[in-house]
C-alpha cells in the first residue's frame, strides 16, 4: 500500500512529466505573435477600404452634381451677379449703374407643406403665380428661384414669415438715375444683367464685359458716352411736352454736333422706365430716331437743291418753271401754295416748291439723284454703335416719277437720325461724318470723313437755310441772338397704301450758329393735329417750334454763346 507520502509525490511528478520544454514553449509564444500580427494587417486593409469607399463616394457625389442643371441642384453660377461698368454721359453724371438687391429661391427638398407656403408668400408678393409657383415647390429639385430682385420691404416681409427651405441670394441689378430721359440711348439689361438694348447691348456685343467678368480686363472704369444729360433733359422735356400740346401720336428729337458726328442728346417718346420696364415692347415704344423709317418730305429739299448746285447744271439764279402742276404719266405734282410763276433756286426753297424741286431733279438725272443720296447716306444703313438702326428703302428701280416725287421727300424713307447726318454734311463743309454714342474730336471724325459736297454748296446751303428762317417756313425756330436756320417737312402719311390728307409726318431740321454752325437740331411730330381749332398742323406749326424751344433752352449748355449783332441784318449769312 502506498504511503501518503508516495500519494502526494506522484501527482508531482507527473506534472513534472507533464509540463512543455523550453523549445515547446518557444514554438507556442512565436505562433501567437504570428497570428496577432495578421489579425493587425487585416484590420488596416480594412480600415483603408473603408476610408477610399468614402471619399470615391464623395467623389463621384461631387462630380454627378458639377454635370446637373444648376436650376436643379443649387444656386445659378456667379456670371448672374457679374458687375457690368457705369454708363455716365459725357461729364460724368450717372446714366447706369449696378446696385446690389436680394432674390429669393427655394429648396424643394426641404420644403414641408408647398401650399401652406404660397400662402404665406402670397401675403408679401401678390402677383406670384400659385400653379407654377406649386410646381417648382413639389419638384423635388435642389434649387428654384422663385421671385428676382427682391425691394429691402418684400426681403424683410418674407425673411419674417419664417418658412423652411427658402433663402436669399444677394444678385446685382442695374438701376437708372435718369430714369425714361435716355431710355433709348442707354437702353436696358435682362434680369441676368446682360444687355439687350441701346449701348448696354453695345458693350456686351463688343464683347466689355464678358471681358471684365471673366477679369481680362481689370478695367471697371465707367463708359462716357458723348450724350449730355442737361441737354437730354431739355430734349426729352420739349418732345414730351410737344406730343402733348400738339395732339400728336409720338414725337423725337436729335442733338448734333456737326463737327465731329457727337450725339449730345436724344429722345423719341412714348418710351419708357428702364427701372421697371414692364411696357418696353409694346408696339408704340420705338426709338423714331434710329429705328423708325419714315418720308422726310420737304427737308429733303435740302437735298435736292445741294444736289443740283454740286452738279454743275444749276445755279443760284436758274429759273423753274412753277406756274402749272407737272404732270408725269397719271402723276400730277402740285405746290401747297402755288405762286404761279417762274421760281428761282432761292425761290423754290424759300416757298418750298414741290414743282420747283421736281424740275431740279430733273436737270440732275434719274442716276445722278440716285447716287447723290446715296453719296449722302441717307439711303444707307447707317453705321453707329447703336444696335437700333433701321435700314432704308428706295424703289428697285428709279424712274422719272419715282426721282421727282423724291425730290420733295415721298418715295423713300429713312431715319430722322441719318437725315440729321446728312444735312449736317450740308452745313460743316460738305463731309459726311457717321454719327456717334461715344466721345470723339474733331481730329478724330476728320480721319473718317467722307467729302460729299463743294465748299460753294456749303456756303449756299448755309445761305438759304438762315433765309427760309428769317423769311420762309423757318420763322418759328428762330431763337434770339443764336442765327438759327432750317428747313420745315411736311410729308403726308402713307394709310392703306395710299397718301392720306389729314395725317402728316413733320420734321423741322435746324442749325445754329449760321455763320459757323456748330450743331444740328432735328425734331419731329408724328400725326400732329392743331393746336387749336383754325390754326394749322403743318411742320411749322409744331416741329419748328419744337426745335426753337430746344435751342433756346440748351444752346448755353453746348457752348453756344449768344451773339444780338447780326440781329438787324436782312439775311445771318450772305452768299456769293
């Protein structure tokens, strides 16, 4: 029998037998190390799966919305805010400049309940448009705009209604000093502030301000125009109180400088607010001036009778034969006062004689008359920065009826802007000299210039326009100490293809100072009717008094200084 002894030894012993080596034990603590290590590499791979899966997520999220439509996923690009340089005219007062407003826009996404919203937002903005309004709302897009160039009161209102899912983006808007003064001049941006009309869409097809908003052009100095805003407000003044006064249907008027081409102002009314444009297209809103085609009637003559003196064939002492109508096939040409008798070139223009400029017209030729007004340019597109410009018309083909009834101002039409230019070219030594927005010497208009007409024709042309305002249809015009010259038309207007008695286009063109002019007055009277009863409607009547009104106020403006000596003359300027 074993004793206790024994018994306790031999579990001991066993355990002794049972216990690992020391190389045993080596082998077990490598295998672990090993196998600890390769779960500490798995768990770094898979961490770094896990962080690239994330940020390609990211990725591929970012680049989905860089190809959506902004409409759709978030505010429109920063090109809608581009500032654009300030229009100022030729002193430096203001015309058009940018000012910072507030656009409200939505998230569909976030939007909770979109009728509950409308109405709220009907409460600030009453002429939202609920059903599209709705739409836009329930879209589910990221990003709407829903009302543009927000007023500081309708922001305030709305950021107070507290509605989720709407918010602010700060644009700029393009506001206008002078308000409708140079509406047509300066024109108007789209709510995106690009330029759409007058010189702002001058600047944008020049291609300005694409350039600074893209900062090629670090330039952001303002655009000087050469339009005078003293002189646009006496302009537009006159031809809005004009139209009014004598019951006319639309009215305009034109400042220009002879010498260099400058349009110091310009205005055709009816126009309109270029701050709230709401009627900028309606039919009856056009710039006459350079967009309307119209016959000039008897300021053509001014036309006439130069070209038949440059011709050679006529001269001042030539005699007409204006004792009887002339008749051509079925046409009959009358003269609204026929003074039955034999007129001379002075005559003819001073009783301004539809017969009397025919038989001009005649003793130059069909293709003579022709090429001379187009020498003139009053048959060419004009060539200005204005983007309004009308383009004349004429008769395929001139015949002798067609060269005599253009000879008094029927049978073409052209813009009251080029005749303008072209009667300038008869008053500052016979060049032709395109008309422009922009400020130019005179050194600078005489590069471009066109020599169109002799210095003797100047000078008679010169003669006869102080004459017909001291004698003839002119007097009207006349202004005191400032030798004013011109022309009266009268054309009657074209109603279902046929001339209408009783509704005339009027025109007066004027210059001034006559024995040097330095500017170009023409104004006109679109359907004017008497003043009052008895008393006529013709050019004189309304255009004349239009374009003495506009001299008398703003002569001093442009320099003109007042001169009474040659007031006692009988004629401002001799001829020889």
């Amino acid at each position: 029998m074993m004793s206790a002894f024994a018994r306790f030894v031999k579990p001991a012993a066993l355990f002794k037998r049972a216990s690992p080596s020391a190389q045993d034990s080596s082998i077990v603590v490598d295998s672990a190390r090993k196998a600890s290590g390769g779960r500490t590499r798995n768990r770094v791979v898979m961490t770094m799966a896990v962080f690239l899966a994330i940020y390609s997520t990211i990725a591929g999220r970012l680049v989905w919305l860089g190809f959506q439509d902004p409409d759709a996923s978030g505010p429109p690009p920063s090109r809608v805010t581009a500032s654009r340089p300030d229009i100022t005219d030729r002193n430096g007062e203001i015309l058009a400049t940018d000012i910072k407003t507030a656009s409200l826009y939505a998230e569909p996404r976030h939007i909770v309940d979109a009728d509950e919203a409308i109405d709220k937002l009907s409460t600030v903005l009453p002429d939202l448009d609920y059903e599209q309004t709705y739409h836009k709302l329930k879209s589910g897009a990221g990003f709407v705009w829903l009302q543009r160039q927000l007023t500081p009161k309708q922001q305030a209102e709305i950021f107070q209604l507290g509605i989720p899912g709407l918010g602010f983006r700060t644009e700029k808007r393009r506001f206008y000093p002078a308000g409708s003064t140079a509406a047509y001049v300066v024109g108007l941006t789209n709510i995106d502030n690009k330029g759409i009309s007058g010189m702002e869409k001058y600047l944008d097809d020049q291609g300005l301000t694409d350039l600074q908003q893209m900062g090629l052009v670090k330039d952001m100095s303002p655009v000087k125009l050469s339009i005078d805003l003293r002189v646009q407000h006496v302009v537009h003044d006159e031809i809005v109180s004009g139209m009014e006064r004598f019951h006319a249907i639309a009215a305009g008027a034109v400042v220009l400088n002879v010498k260099t081409g400058e349009v110091m102002a310009m205005a055709s009314v009816p126009d309109f607010d270029p701050n709230n444009p709401y009627n900028a297209n309606d039919k009856d809103r056009l710039n006459r001036m350079s967009a309307g085609l119209y016959e000039m009637g008897s300021t053509f003559k001014s036309f006439t009778t130069a070209m038949a003196l440059d011709s050679g064939k006529v001269g001042m002492n030539s005699m007409f034969d204006a004792s009887h109508p002339l008749r051509v096939g079925r046409q009959t040409i009358h003269d609204f006062h026929n003074m039955g008798r034999a007129l001379s070139v002075t005559d003819v223009f001073i009783h301004s004689s539809n017969i009397g400029s025919a038989r001009e017209a005649m003793a130059v030729g069909i293709e003579g008359h022709r090429e001379f007004l187009h020498r003139m340019g009053v048959l060419e597109r004009m060539q200005t920065e204005l983007p309004e410009v009308a383009t004349p018309t004429e008769p395929k083909v001139w015949k002798q009826v067609n060269s005599l009834t253009i000879a008094f101002g029927h049978g073409v039409s052209t813009t009251p802007l080029q005749t303008a230019v072209g009667c300038a070219a008869l008053m500052n030594g016979g060049f032709l000299i395109e008309p422009t927005f922009l400020p130019r010497t005179v050194k600078q208009a005489m590069e471009g210039a066109k020599k169109v007409v002799s210095e003797k024709t100047v000078a008679a042309l010169r003669y006869l326009y102080a004459l017909n305002a001291e004698k003839g249809s002119g007097r009207n015009a006349r202004v005191p100490g400032y030798r004013v010259g011109g022309k009266t038309g009268t054309a009657e207007k074209v109603i279902n293809g046929r001339y209408s008695k009783g509704h005339n286009f009027n025109a007066f063109v004027a210059a001034f100072p006559m024995d040097d002019p330095q500017y170009i007055v023409l104004t006109i009277a679109d359907d004017p009717k008497p003043e009052k009863p008895g008393m006529g409607a013709t050019a004189a009547s309304n255009a004349g008094i239009m374009a003495g009104n506009i001299i008398r106020r703003s002569a001093a403006m442009l320099g003109v200084q007042p001169d009474f000596s040659h007031e006692n003359e009988p004629t401002l300027v001799s001829y020889q």
